[in-house]
C-alpha cells in the first residue's frame, strides 16, 4: 500500500514579487511541514525577507500560490495571515518596553471583564499557563520589558504567538545581539515549539544557528532559491558557496571555497 505525502502546512509556487523594475523574488517554490524548521539563508538583499513576507501578509506576491494546509490561500494583509495560523516574530519583537509580560501577550487582543474594563488578572493567568510549558523558569510577569533580557523578551514574543494558535512562524534572527546563555534558551525554546508540531520558517545570517537548528536549509540568491539542503549532507562551507556565489553544493571549485574560508 503507496503512503500519501504528508501535507505540508505551507506550499508556496512560483513566487514573484517585484520593486518597480527590480525582480525582488523570482519563480520561488518552497513549502514546510509540521514540526519542521526551514532556515532561509542568503545575503542582504536576496530576497529572503521580502519572500516572507508575502507569506505574513506584509507583502502580497505579484504572482504564484500560496497553499496552507493544501488549501489556496488568499494572503492579502496581516490580518489574513493571522486567521489562517501564521504569525511573525521581528527581530524588534514588537514589544511594548513599559508594560509587563501579560500585557505584551495580551496587546491589542486584551481579555475584559463583563463590565468591559481590562481583566488583568485573568491575562497574567493566561500567561503563567502559556509561560509554563514554554519556559518554566520565567518569573518576571510583572516586571517592565524593558528589564528583562534578551532571551526573556523573545519567549515572549514567542508565548504571544503561540497562545493565539500559530502553526506556523516566521521567525527573522531570533538570536541577534543575544548572548551565548540567552541563545541557548532560545534554540531551547525553538526545539519545544517544533515537539509541538509546529513549523518554522528561520531567517537568520548565523549560520550556526541555522545548522543547529534547521531541519532543511533553503539558499536565497538574487531572489531565487539555489538549493535546498539538509544539514547533514552539506558543510558549512558549501552554504557560504550558496550564499556567497549562488552555486550549488558541488558546483563550487576547492578554490573558490579556499577563498570563502580567508
């Protein structure tokens, strides 16, 4: 008996988008599954951000399909991403630094009670449950973001998201400026959300990150996709090859790579 393919939570075809007469994304086809994580590499200006964001909304393609779940999607705005169960955590986070965790989680889509004013103490309580399961050792519910650390204020951003129903995530350089312990949370945190079965799209540029972390690496080059490849069967270097010179792994010459490496 032949077993279907599992469908993939997100099948992007023949994506285009275009700035006036520069292509930005050209004839991109990518897709993710459940519980996996897809890091989305290249340099600034190959058209990995601007990729997803036609999947976030904050960017409609100028053409090609969006599948979600193995239904044609219509993706217009963040709105529309948001109701099909995808949601965005910018390297700003977005977070409102003079209020606390339950609020950030909360901000815009606030719990009230019946006579309408704002239900502090069910938001908190909400937030202690998501908080648990993400990362028990979080404390700091009522503090201010802005005394919290790095890897503190991207689990919030994280709880927020999922405690709406994410399935899918995009995540743009979740590590950045963050410190060997707070990555280590962080990459903690990204393993517990792929358990849960969720998939993620990683933009990041720290290619230890992305191998670390990535069940299948995708190369962006002058907005098309070079390869994609399992971290396994390629070396670091042939993704610098990817991402520097648009070849594929193989493609490239010892010399080239020789060069990569000084």
């Amino acid at each position: 008996m032949t077993v279907a393919p599992e469908t993939p939570l997100v099948d992007m075809r023949n994506i285009n988008i275009s700035f006036g007469g520069l292509h930005a994304v050209r004839d991109v086809s990518l897709d993710l599954h459940p519980g996996e994580l897809v890091g989305l590499v290249g340099h600034n200006g190959a058209g990995k951000s601007t990729l997803m964001r036609a999947l976030s909304g904050a960017h409609p393609a100028d053409s090609g399909e969006i599948l979600i779940e193995g239904k044609t999607a219509t993706i217009r705005n963040p709105r529309d991403a948001k109701n099909l169960a995808i949601e965005t955590i910018y390297q700003t986070l977005a977070l409102a630094e003079n209020i606390d965790a339950p609020g950030n989680m909360f901000l815009g889509r606030e719990l009230t009670t019946r006579l309408g004013n704002l239900d502090d103490s069910s938001m908190e309580s909400e937030a202690r449950k998501i908080m648990k399961r993400l990362n028990p050792n979080f404390t700091s519910f009522k503090q201010a973001v802005v005394t919290l650390s790095g890897g503190q204020r991207q689990a919030i951003a994280i709880a927020r998201a999922i405690y709406f129903n994410a399935r899918i995530l995009i995540m743009d350089e979740p590590t950045a400026a963050l410190g060997p312990a707070e990555t280590a949370q962080v990459h903690s945190l990204v393993r517990q959300l792929k358990s849960d079965g969720i998939g993620i799209f990683l933009i990041s540029h720290d290619i230890h990150d992305v191998f670390d972390l990535s069940d299948r690496i995708s190369v962006m080059y002058h907005g098309r996709i070079v390869a994609t490849v399992k971290p396994a069967e390629v070396t670091s270097d042939e993704v610098l090859g990817m991402i520097i010179l648009g070849k594929r792994p193989g493609e490239a010459t010892e010399e080239e790579l020789d060069r990569l490496r000084t």
